[in-house]
C-alpha cells in the first residue's frame, strides 16, 4: 500500500482553489442572468466533479449564501481611498460599484429568498454600511461630498434607481445624476475618472 504523498499544505491550495473557481464559474452565470442554471451544469464550467462541488457547497442554497457574502465582502474591501484619490472621489468610485452590485445581487437574493424566506436571509446591508461609513466621513470633513445626507439615505437612493426598468444605457445618466448631486461644487468641478 502506498501512501498518498500529496502534502496537507498542497491539497489545501487545491481546494481553495476548486472552490474560488465554483464561485467564479457561479458568478459568471448569475451575472448573465442565467438563473436557471445547475449544480452540474456549474461544476461542469468550472472544471470541477460534482464531488467536488458537494464537498464546498452541499446544495444550492449554501453556494448562493457563499456568492452573495463573497460580494459584499468585496464591496466592503473596496471601501478605501487609494494613492493620490481624494475622498470624494474614492466615495463616488465606491457608490458606483455598489450600483453595478445590485443586478447580481438582486438575481442571488431572490433565489435565497424563494428558499428560506425573508426571515432566513442574513442582512449584508449593515456590513456594507459599517465599511463605507469612514469613506463618508472623510469626504464631509473634506467638503467634497454634502453633509447633509447619512450613507443609509445614499443607499436608499442608489437602489431605487436600480429598480428602474431600463437598459445600462438608460440608466447611466441617472446614476450620474445623483453623484454628481452628492458632490459640492467645487469637487463637482473635477475631472471624472
């Protein structure tokens, strides 16, 4: 009898690989609205045996949860000012991604919904929240976005503009609309990135 010879160390590697390609191979389909789509037909783009995708996510339910916290930690990791950005700007980069979340998010959440019912989804929302609220700050203590608006009441904004029906393309300059009517004046005057 041999023994299997594979380190822990590299099977873990592979594992978590497996599992970043499920998500991804996952994301990808709900991103094309592809709703519908299977356990087999998801191990089968991901290049993985449905083994493989049981042993990381036992059902359906469990590898929605995983993709929508997956998400929303992303969202939540993006909430940083980088090199040389101003507040204001890394605010207004960081509502925007929140903006372009909302269609996978929607498509992920009503599946979840469908399964455990509103009671049974975990709220990601204070999260989200939490991380963006020193964004906020900075760019009201730097007089780039106004003062007078909580980040709760930027959020509600942001997704009622979401649920209205229409292409990217409709939808672009209404977006746009409210950041810039977010930003002062003055930061109103910056070049866009």
């Amino acid at each position: 009898m041999t023994r299997d010879k594979t380190s822990f160390p590299t099977r873990r590697a592979a594992a978590e690989r497996n599992r970043e390609q499920i998500l991804v191979a996952a994301r990808a389909a709900f991103a094309a609205g592809d709703t519908g789509i299977s356990m087999a037909e998801i191990a089968r783009r991901a290049g993985v045996g449905m083994a493989t995708l049981y042993r990381n996510f036992p059902g359906r339910w469990e590898l929605l949860e995983a993709l929508y916290a997956d998400e929303v930690d992303a969202i939540c990791d993006a909430a940083v000012i980088g090199d040389g950005q101003s507040p204001g700007a890394a605010l207004i980069a960081w509502l925007r991604l929140q903006f372009d979340f909302i269609p996978n998010k929607r498509l992920i959440v009503s599946e979840l919904l469908e399964h455990t019912g509103q009671d049974g989804l975990p709220s990601r929302r204070g999260q989200a929240l939490e991380a963006g609220r020193p964004l906020l700050a900075a760019a009201q203590e730097g007089h780039e976005v106004r003062d007078d608006l909580t980040l709760e009441q930027i959020f509600d904004m942001i997704v009622a503009i979401a649920k209205i029906h229409g292409s990217p393309d409709y939808l672009e300059p209404i977006i746009q609309t409210m950041l810039d009517g977010l930003c002062l004046p003055a930061a109103r005057r910056a070049p866009r990135t």
